[in-house]
C-alpha cells in the first residue's frame, strides 16, 4: 500500500540520504542490551499495576484512536518516534488503521526485535540516521521516550519530530506523570529507569510550544489498578486532572 511517504527515497533503509543524527538517550542507557530482556524488565517492574506493558500500550493508542474518530481526523502515515521493540505497531495499525507505521530507534537490536516480531508491509523499522525528516507525516507519537532524553537533547528531538510531520499534522507525547507517586514508585523498580529525568506535564507543554507545536490538549490516564478495575469507569471522566499515572499532550504543527 503506497502512503504519502516516499518510500524509494526515505524508507528503502539506505543511507544515501541520511537524517541528522539525534541522541535519544541520556547516554546512560544501553537499550542494545536490555533489547532482547527489554519486556522482561518492564513486566517486571509494572506487575505491581496488576496489568502487562501490552494493557497500557493499547490504552493510550485507544484513547488516541477515539479522539481521532470524534474530531473525524484520518491518519494514513504513523512515526513512532523511539519504537523501541515496536510493541505499539499493531495498535496502531489495528486501532488508527495506519497505511503505514515507520519506527525509529537509536538501539539496533531493538529494531531487529521488532523487525522479527512486527515488521510487515505496512510497518518499517530503521535508526534515526536513516531517516530523513520530510514534513510528510500525518502523526508522530512518542510514547515514555522524552524522560530517557537528556534535557540538553530535547529541543532537537522535537525539531527532528516537528520536521517529519506535515503542515497540520499532529503529536502525541505521551509521558509518565512524575506527580503521581504510583509512578514514581514503578519506575524506582525499573532497571532502565534509574537514570530517568521526568518531565512534569507543564514541562512537556512547554517544550513542545517552544518547538513551535500548537497544544491542543492535556489528557491523563491509568489511574486505577487492576485490583481496582471496577472503578476504571471513572477514569474518563477525570482525564482532565491530574491524577493518572501517564499523561497525553496532545499538538499539532501549524498549517503555516
């Protein structure tokens, strides 16, 4: 299925054409070697949630899926930006019915665990330096990737995103919610995380509108665990507030 990205040019893999190098991570992290351990790891660390990695994968491209569906925005061509291991791709082809999902990562052998778990015609997976940024992508979405990001770091890694997407596109910058002691607890417990620098959600929003991003909304989810599941219910009806363990801000490049 062909997309507006071009994929002889951009997607083939090659480097003849390669995008400016961006360091993803605080230099702290080997994602190389937690690649192969790396669902192990964090299974390990949000058991206490009573949920898999796969429940809050699911959950934050539904909530983003629904939203889509209510404002009648269609999404033809998806960059998951920091794809890790790729366990977001068939959300996203499942939930946003994407033409076309391109993962990004600085680790290579976490791309060739998604490769071999979700590579397909409909989802590529390559290095930062392999892809040139295009203004040709309809949603870009980063998904716990920003608090791996040294500070220093993040103004390009949004500039890299803001020039992937087309004039009008949109953002979804998912984060863990440092205001939430639930998450700070689960992330005390995760080894790839010990050297994790949060972003608060007026942070975020204000990284992402120095960036030239128009917000359009903060949403937080995941409050209850599933101990708690009856009380889930009233989850949407608070996702204005700040009680969830992640938080969704929401943004869309402007059409000029």
């Amino acid at each position: 299925m062909e997309t507006k990205l071009n994929r002889e040019s951009r997607l083939s893999g090659d480097d003849t054409n390669p995008g400016r190098e961006v360091d993803l991570l605080s230099g702290k992290v080997d994602f190389d070697g937690y690649a192969d351990e790396y669902d192990a790891h964090l299974g390990q660390a949000i058991s206490v949630s009573g949920e898999d990695k796969d429940y809050f994968a699911r959950g934050r491209i539904d909530w983003l899926s629904k939203y889509l569906k209510r404002e009648l925005i269609g999404v033809e061509s998806v960059l998951d930006f920091g794809c890790g291991t790729g366990g977001s791709t068939p959300h996203l082809l499942e939930l946003l019915g994407a033409g076309l999902v391109l993962g990004l990562d600085v680790s290579s052998k976490s791309l060739d665990v998604a490769r071999r778990l979700h590579g397909e015609d409909r989802a590529r997976f390559m290095l930062f330096g392999e892809y040139r940024p295009a203004q040709e992508v309809d949603l870009a979405v980063a998904n716990n990737v920003f608090h791996h990001i040294a500070p220093a770091e993040r103004r390009d890694s949004v500039q890299y995103i803001f020039d992937s997407l087309r004039p009008g596109g949109l953002l979804a910058f998912w984060e863990n919610n440092p205001w939430n002691p639930a998450t700070r607890y689960v992330m005390s417990r995760c080894e790839f995380d010990q050297d994790a620098v949060t972003l608060t959600f007026p942070e975020a929003r204000g990284l992402l509108r120095g960036g030239g991003f128009e917000v359009i909304r903060t949403d937080f989810l995941f409050i209850f665990p599933r101990a708690l599941r009856h009380l889930r219910w009233i989850e949407p009806h608070v996702a204005r507030l700040p009680l969830g363990t992640q938080y969704l801000v929401l943004c869309r490049k402007p059409q000029n």
